[in-house]
C-alpha cells in the first residue's frame, strides 16, 4: 500500500478542524493574525532598525501591528522611512482580509446559531409542567383550556412537541390564543415518534403528559407508537406523570391500552361521539351541558372533603351547599359514585363531588334554603312509544350510531339512512332487534332530493359529516343540508329536531343561523376531555359514568315535572323535587333563550335561593339511571312523558 505524504495528511488535518465550524474558523483567524503581527514585527526590527528605536522597540512595534490589523484606520498619522511605511501598510492590508473574514465568520455562526435555536431542539428545564405530544387543530382548545384551568396558579408552563416548525407553530398559537395569561407556552421541534426528541421535553419533571392524535389515516398508529415510547422508557425516580391519549377508531382501543400500561389512560373518541350523537338527538341542549361540565370556563367538576357532611346522607347534602351543586361521591375507598342512591352515607373520607365555577368558591350554606312543597308536582306519564328517525349523510360512525340506537328505543321503532350510497353494513347480520333500518338515495345538499324524503314523517333527524372529503369542504356541504332542513320545517311546520355533526367548532357558530337543536363537535369534545384528564386524572370514573348507557347520565326533562309552570320558587325547591325522584338537579335550559349563544338557555349550579320561575316549555338538567318510577317511591310518581320529554332514562339505560 502507497505510504501517504505529509502534505495529504496535513491537508485533511487542516478539513478536519474546518468541519468543527465558526469556533475552529475563528481560531485560523486567530493564528493568521498572530503569524501576520509577528512577521511584520520581527522584519522592522530587523530592516527598520531606527524606526523600531522610535516606536519603543520590537514590544512598540508589536503593539502597533496590533492595532493596525484591528484597525486599518490607525496607520493615518504613521512617520518613517520607507521600509517602515511599506510594512505598517502591509500589516493593515492584511488585517483588512483578516477582520473582514472573521466578521463573517462571526455573522454566519451568529445566524446559524439563532437559526438552530428558532428550530426549538434544545433542551428544556421546567418542572410540572403539562406536555402536549402532536399537533392538530385541537391543540388550540387543549391550550385555551389549560391557560384557564392555570389562571390561579404564580407560574405554569406548557410544552408543545411536534414535527412542526417552531416559529410557526407559535406564530399560529398566538394568532388563535392570544392572551396566555400566566401560563408560558413552549415549543419544539421534533417527532414524538423518536425517543430523542421526546428527551427535549424534559419528561420526568413533567405533571403529565397529553398524546393528541395527529391528522391522517394512520393517526392511531403514531398515537399507539407514541404510548410504547413512554411505556419503555426508564423514568427517574418513583413519580412519574400521568399519561393521557386517545384514540379515533374503536378497534385500536385494546392495542393502545396495552401499549400505554396500567399507569396511562386511553378514551376512545370515535363511542364518546356517538353516544354523544345518540344521546342528544332526542334531547335538544346536552351537547352544551356537556361542553361546560369538560371546559374550565364556567363550571367544572370538584372533590370537596366536608366533614360537616360526615354521617348524612347524600340526597340531604343536595341542599347543604350554597354555591355548588353536588353530583356524586368519592369514597375512602377510592370509588367513584355518580348520582348514587338518596340514602348512601357519607362516611369520614369520603369527598363529594361537586360541580361548581372553582374549587374555592365552593361552601356550605349556613342554613338550609326555603322549599315551596306546594310547587313540587309529578307529570304522570305515558308509555314509551316507538320512533321514527331520519339519518341523511353517513361515515365511518353511522353504523355504530344504529346499533347504539336499537338498544335505547323501544321496539318498533324505525330509522331511515338517506345518503348517495347504500352502507355497506347489513343490520340484520348485525343483531339489531328494536330497530326497522330502511335506505333512501339522496344528495343532503340538493333541497329536491331533500324534499322527496317526507321529512314530516320523522321526529328526528341526524346529519353526519363525510368522511371521505376535507373536513372544512365537509362541514360546509353540512350547512347547506342544515339550511335546507330548516327552511322545510318552516314552511311545512315539521317539528322535527336536527342534531348535526361539525368538524370545527368555528362552523358550529356560523351554523347557529339554521337552528339546529344540537352540534356536536367531536374534535373539541374530547379535547376537552383530554385536558381535564391531564388536570385530574381521577375524573376519568366520572365522565366514563357519564357516557355510559348502563351508569347515570344526565337528561334534560320537562320542567313541569317537577315544579308548577309559572309558579315562582327556587332551585332548592327544583333540587328536591329531583331527590323525590332519586335524580340529581344540576340546573335548567330556558325554551325562549334556546337558539342564544353561547349557553344556548342552559343554565348550571344556579342559586339555590334566587326566584325562579320555569315556564311549559322549559327543561330540567339531572342525572338519573332510569327515568322510570324509583323504587321507593310511590306509584303515583311516574317517568316524564317520553314523547313530551325526549329521551326517557328508561329508554337510554
């Protein structure tokens, strides 16, 4: 083998130190300089003997060249011979190309550093701090409520991962979240999929972590990878955050549970939406109930330890508190119990759950509020009877819509599809008992083809969003189905409701011209979640109670149920009346203020001790299991009328 020269090896010495950047470039300058300052020195003293003397010796001359290497300016007032004079020049000359080059070597590696800081890849520092892995639309709810959920806190700090250019990630973050308040936000840039990236978000310190699933097709599969990642990894210490996800089809359920472990909790977004769907198409307002029970701004779900409490029961706490109205109990033990039976003692431990503006304003009342007894009626009422139900559009979620439908109504009951194509599903092979499932071909934004439909043969309709074009193209084709709808039931005085999916919660506003009974924005919905989650992960028990068929849930019942219409009481008188009933009042929707925003009429944890008077058309908010007659109570008091009602407990649970 050819031995290899000197002048080769110092020449890839030399690319070598160039490849270590600015700081290796700043050194050659450097040493230019110096050979430069020297040479110039050693050759005055040696050729320009008398003018070195002059200039205090070869330490004079040095100290000149100095100068004049950092400043070609300083040679301006030079005296001297020529060979003098010709060096001085020489040695600025130089200094020119060497100051010149090492102001753009500083510039570049200037830029270059700025530049890699704007990309977001160092590391962080904080401590419990909330960190958000992904990016979508939901991440600006998910920060709007975290700000909120913080506002009383000195110093919170989010931090947002995902593989996204950091200046324009918070460049859209301060465009749609504009005031932060206290809580800083942070981003970086990197994959959540990639453990190194995940490093920058400094974890272990971290109070917990939210896995938002990003946009695609395979968005379950990154959500899933993301939760290996996490499970894998080796915390420091014994406290770890806790993790919260969620997943867009039901299938990848199990799989992501059994990738996040036992400590991590996984909802399944596509069943909260269409229960949410299914529970709202007979009930106009609880997609609003539920957007203020998930979200810090108005009143959110608190544990309160009352030992003042200690050896009642909870239907008698109902009426104890003057600001917050109760919803269930949390045990010593750990159990969660959502509206539990009137009589359940609350024993020393035990927490109740209270729904309330803020942990602090929540307070026992000193005295138990007046009852107007007089006013407390019971509606009777009658059987339930079968439905008729129109859904026009479909999607991935249409099929598990009709099975969750065919166990809530009775039998007899009839849905028609109404779409451009036949669903591939056969409800037949799919168990559906109570259920008639017909087809009708229809184009939603054509009103002809609306039209064809006998839109006046049905009490509900439920529009879904398409799937299969963008979500925004989507939600616009929905709002022209939803004028459509609107404009046939006025001028054929169709009083069918029309509950509707939407993608963006912006539409959802737009769309508030079409009255609509109810929006569900499912995107926003669970981003809600999420964030209470992250907050208080023991609200997982209360809120998977609360979509749950089998558990309580809340309705919105007639108000003549309860109380005499028109009569002025109180909503401690309500309150009771729902305890006779062993439901929970948690608040009201007026009928007049329905089509307001942005309540819509709803109103949560009013006073107990304010005058209230509630008209026919007005609805109780509860939680109840069966809207059925309770068993201890007498025959006389039945379940509201289902027809007149909505949804009837006794047909959801």
């Amino acid at each position: 083998m050819a031995r290899t020269r000197l002048r080769d090896r110092l020449r890839y010495w030399f690319d070598a130190t160039m490849d270590r950047g600015t700081p290796a470039l700043i050194g050659w300058l450097g040493l230019a300089s110096v050979v430069l300052i020297v040479a110039v020195t050693a050759l005055v003293t040696l050729f320009a003997r008398k003018d070195a003397g002059e200039n205090g010796g070869w330490p004079g001359i040095a100290w000149m060249s100095l100068l004049r290497t950092l400043d070609p300016g300083t040679m301006g007032g030079d005296s001297g011979g020529p060979v003098f004079l010709a060096l001085m020049l020489l040695v600025t000359i130089g200094g020119i190309f060497i100051v010149s080059a090492l102001i753009g070597v500083l510039t570049t590696g200037l830029e270059a550093r700025i530049q890699e800081l704007r990309k977001g890849r160092s590391r962080l520092i904080e401590r419990g701090h909330t960190i958000v892995l992904g990016w979508s639309e939901q991440v600006f709810t998910v920060i709007a409520e975290l700000v909120e959920a913080n506002q009383s806190e000195r110093r919170s700090c989010v931090v947002i991962l995902a593989d996204r250019d950091k200046v324009q990630m918070e460049d859209e973050i301060r465009r749609r979240v504009p005031d932060t308040g206290r809580t800083r936000v942070v981003c970086r840039s990197g994959s959540p999929l990639q453990r190194a990236d995940l490093e920058l978000t400094s974890l272990d310190s971290a109070k917990s972590v939210m896995v938002l699933p990003p946009v695609g097709d395979d968005s379950d599969t990154d959500v899933i990878k993301v939760l290996l990642l996490l499970n894998s990894r080796s915390w420091k210490g014994t406290r770890r955050p806790h993790v919260v996800a969620a997943v867009q089809n039901s299938p990848n359920l199990a799989a992501a549970r059994l990738a996040a472990g036992d400590t991590a909790l996984v909802i399944d977004a596509d069943d909260i939406a269409v229960r949410l769907i299914v529970q709202s198409h007979r009930q106009s307002g609880l997609s609003t109930v539920f957007d203020e029970i998930l979200s810090f701004t108005g009143n959110e779900i608190y544990p309160f330890a009352a030992k003042a409490l200690h050896g009642t029961t909870y239907g008698e706490a109902l009426n104890r508190f003057d600001l917050g109205a109760p919803v269930g109990l949390r045990t010593a033990a750990g159990d969660t119990l959502v509206n539990p039976p009137m009589d359940t003692a609350i024993g020393p431990g035990d927490q109740v759950l209270v729904l309330a503006e803020d942990d602090l304003v929540i307070r026992l009342a000193n005295a138990r509020p007046a009852l107007t007894e007089s006013a407390i009626t019971s509606t009777p009422g009658r059987s339930p009877k079968s439905d008729r139900t129109l859904v026009i559009g479909w999607n991935s979620r249409g099929a598990k819509i009709i099975t969750l439908l065919d166990r809530l109504v009775e039998p007899g009951s009839l849905v028609d599809i109404a779409a451009p194509r036949r669903p591939a599903e056969d409800f037949r092979d799919a168990g559906v008992q109570n259920l008639t499932v017909g087809f009708k071909p229809c184009e939603p934004t054509l009103r002809p083809s609306l039209e064809s439909l006998d839109l006046g043969g049905y009490r509900h309709i439920i529009v879904l969003t398409d799937d299969d074009i963008h979500p925004e193209r989507s939600d616009d084709r929905t709002l022209v189905t939803l004028l459509h709808l609107r404009d046939i039931a006025t001028r054929s005085d169709c009083p069918y409701s029309i509950v509707t999916e939407m993608n963006s919660d912006a539409n959802r506003e737009i769309a508030q011209v079409t009255k609509a009974d109810d929006f569900i924005v499912s995107t926003k919905i669970i981003s809600l979640l999420l964030t209470q989650l992250t907050e208080d992960r023991e609200l997982y028990a209360v809120f998977s109670d609360l979509f749950d068929p089998a558990g309580s849930e809340i309705y919105l019942k007639p108000a003549v149920s309860y109380v005499v219409p028109g009569a002025t009481v109180n909503f401690a008188t309500v309150v009771e009346a729902a305890r006779q009933r062993g439901e929970t009042a948690l608040g009201y929707r007026l009928a007049g203020q329905s089509d307001v925003p942005p309540r819509y009429g709803v109103v949560l944890n009013p006073s107990k001790t304010a005058p209230l008077s509630l008209s026919d058309g007005d609805s109780i908010v509860v939680l109840a299991e069966d809207g059925r007659v309770h068993p201890g109570l007498p025959e006389a008091r039945h379940a509201p009328d289902v027809e007149h009602a909505g949804p009837d407990a006794a047909t959801l649970s």
